[in-house]
C-alpha cells in the first residue's frame, strides 16, 4: 500500500460494470482508492506480477477464465493479494466454495449486494496486514526463539565442558591425597595411636568419597556428550538382566522382584541399561530396611507414541514436598550415614530419559515406598494400542 492509497486491480471485460465500480470508489468516504483495470485475464495477470497491487477484484465470467480454477491458480500464485470475486450470478455455493478456496468476499455485479464494495475492500485490506502483522510476529517470535535455544546449547555445552574438566584436574590432586596418606599410613606402621589411625581412615574414606563423585560427575557430563545408537530395545529382558547384575547387592537379603510384561521401546540399549540400574540399585537400597524388600517394574498407558514404566518399591520412601529435587545433581534426601550415594544417580537418570524424548516424575511418601516414572518412545514395531 503507497500510504494510506488503497490499489485496486479490477479484471473485468465488461465496460458498464467496470464504471460502476469506478463510481463506487469514487464515492467512497475515508482513503483514497486508486483503481486500475483490465479488460482480460492474461492483461491482468501480467499486471499482478508486477507488484504493486493491494486487492485484486476478479470477475470469473471472463472468456479466457475457467472459473473457480482460475481464482485458485491467481490466489496461489499471489498469496499475499487478497481477492474479492465478483460474479454475475447469484450462486450461494459458488459463493461458498470461493470462500472456502481463500477469497475475501463474493459479490454479484449489477445487485444491491455490489454497494457492499468498499466495505469488502477495506476489510480485505485489514485482513491483509493482520496477517502481514501476525507473519512478523511470529517471523520474530521464532528468531527469538532460534536465539534463545542456540544461547542455551552453547551454555550446556560450555557448562559440560566446565564439569569435566574440573573434573579431569581434580583426579591429580587427589591422587596425591590418597599416595600420601597410603606412605603415612606405611610410615608410621604399628606405631601409629589409635587417634592417628582414626585421622588416616577419615582422610582416606573421605578421598574415596570425592573419587567417587568425580567419577560420578564425569560419567553425568559425558552423558550429555555421548551420541546415541537408538535400535529397538527390549525392555523387557534388559530389565530382568539388570536384576541379575544386582545379586551381590542383595547378598543375605530377602528381595522380591516382580518384572510385569512390558513394550519394546526404541532407544539406546546401553543408556536405558543404565537408567534401569540406577533405578533398580536405588530401590535395593532403600528397602534395606524391609523384610522382605518387593520392587516391581511395569507398565501403564501413556499418550499416543509413547510407552509408560514405574519402578515402585517398599522402601523407605520420601516427602512428595520435596520430589522436584530427586533429579538434581548432589541432590539427597536421606543422610549419608542412613544411605550412601553421591545423588547423581536419578539426574543421570532424568538427563538420558529427556534425550530420549521422554518424560521422568516420581511419587511417594515417608515409609510408605517410591514409585518413579518415565516415558520412552514405542518401538516402530510395536502396535501403540497394545
């Protein structure tokens, strides 16, 4: 639009009904209309493709037209013109179908519907930047969003590459700590006092400790990192596998499992294998206190594509008002001399569980047993009705 001018190309071969537009526009109150016209298609065709125009008024009764097939092919081929047919037949479902294909209106030539000219112009304009208006919008919403996404991936990364290497330099460190204290300990021999002996063991359990959150960090940024191999998995007897791995956990433990039928999902084996080992080394844990322990994994409806799992245990459980911080890292909620554990388990579990797409929540209540959830992609070639 040049301003607040209105251009309007009119593609009508009829002389009487072309001045009646002309006078139309002329009468009109408000912004000027400038009218253009031509006296057939290929004429106004070629006038189209030169840009310029802001609202197209076509008359599907010319000789060279095919009629609604012609204001498809227009429409199509302008997008951004809007059309307003005009007809000199009163055709309720040719009307509807014009509509329907994209025109802004469909008036009949030569009828009092006609004076409804400049009304159907001026809100085919409105329309048009409403639109324009709405395309910007989200043109830039999505850049912002491009941005945004672009800003927080290289955070994560730069984040990752900050954990691991803090974490490969402290591994020297400590290597000294532990080569020290195994000399002193060597050192001193069977004359050390009970109290110096106490000293070592601290400093010892204590490095120990930190070996393992080292490692246990190193393995959470290398899971970010690592690319997945996603085949059909079968959930089912990776699970039962995993149980099997746990017998030394279990050793003089009354544990009962009870591994329900489940889908085969489409994943990486070896990164699910590790979601099911922390989750299964968990529930082990904190049924310690249980005679006999019962740990159950099954299966319950999920949304379309997806495939829903729970392990759920006897356990000591925990205060659902606290949940949201289950899958942070050196998250606890149990004390260290109650149960061991770095709390990089469940955020290792949280992290593999969202590549995957998925969705990971858990529930539960003080001595009453956990239950955690987690969503996974069905296998291809698993009916997601079953």
């Amino acid at each position: 639009m040049n301003g607040e001018t209105i251009s309007v190309l009119l593609v009508e071969d009829n002389p009487g009904d072309a001045r009646l537009v002309r006078e139309r526009l002329a009468e009109a109150p408000g912004a000027p209309f400038r009218l253009e016209c031509a006296d057939h298609l290929a004429a106004g065709v070629s006038r189209l493709s030169k840009g310029g125009v802001d609202v197209l008024l076509l008359d599907l009764g010319l000789p060279d037209s095919q009629g609604l097939a012609t204001f498809t092919e227009l429409h199509a081929s302008q997008p951004g013109v809007p059309v307003v047919v005009l007809s000199g037949a009163v055709d309720e479902q040719l009307a509807m179908q014009a509509v329907q294909a994209g025109a802004q209106d469909y008036l009949v030539k030569g009828t009092e519907s006609c004076m409804g000219l400049t009304r159907a112009l001026r809100y085919a304009i409105e329309r048009k930047r409403a639109e324009e208006q709405i395309r910007r919008f989200n043109t830039e919403l999505e850049k912002r969003v491009a941005e945004r996404t672009a800003q927080l991936e290289a955070a994560r990364q730069e984040l990752e590459a900050f954990a691991y290497s803090v974490s490969h330099d402290l591994r020297a460190p400590l290597r000294h700590v532990c080569g020290f204290v195994g000399l002193l300990e060597e050192s001193l021999g069977a004359g050390a006092d009970a109290e110096t002996r106490r000293y070592i063991e601290k400093i010892s359990a204590a490095a120990q400790k930190m070996g393992t959150l080292i490692d246990d960090l190193l393995a959470f940024s290398r899971m970010g990192r690592a690319e997945m191999r996603q085949n059909d998995v079968d959930l089912e007897t990776l699970a039962k596998s995993v149980v099997a791995d746990l017998k030394d956990e279990m050793t003089g433990r009354p544990v009962e499992w009870r591994i329900g039928a489940l889908s085969p999902v489409w994943g990486d084996a070896s990164m699910l294998r590790l979601v099911l080992q922390n989750l299964f080394s968990n529930a082990v844990k904190f049924t310690r206190p249980r005679s006999p322990a019962v740990i159950e994994m099954g299966q319950q409806a999920g949304e379309g594509g997806e495939a829903v799992f729970f392990v759920r245990d006897n356990g000591v459980g925990f205060d659902m008002q606290y949940a949201a911080q289950l899958f942070g890292v050196f998250q606890r909620l149990h004390k260290q001399e109650e149960f061991e554990g770095t709390g990089i388990g469940l955020a290792n579990v949280q992290r593999i569980i969202r590549r995957h797409g998925g969705r990971v929540w858990a529930e539960g209540a003080v001595d009453q047993g956990a239950t955690i959830y987690f969503s996974l992609p069905i296998s291809p070639q698993t009916d997601a009705s079953a």
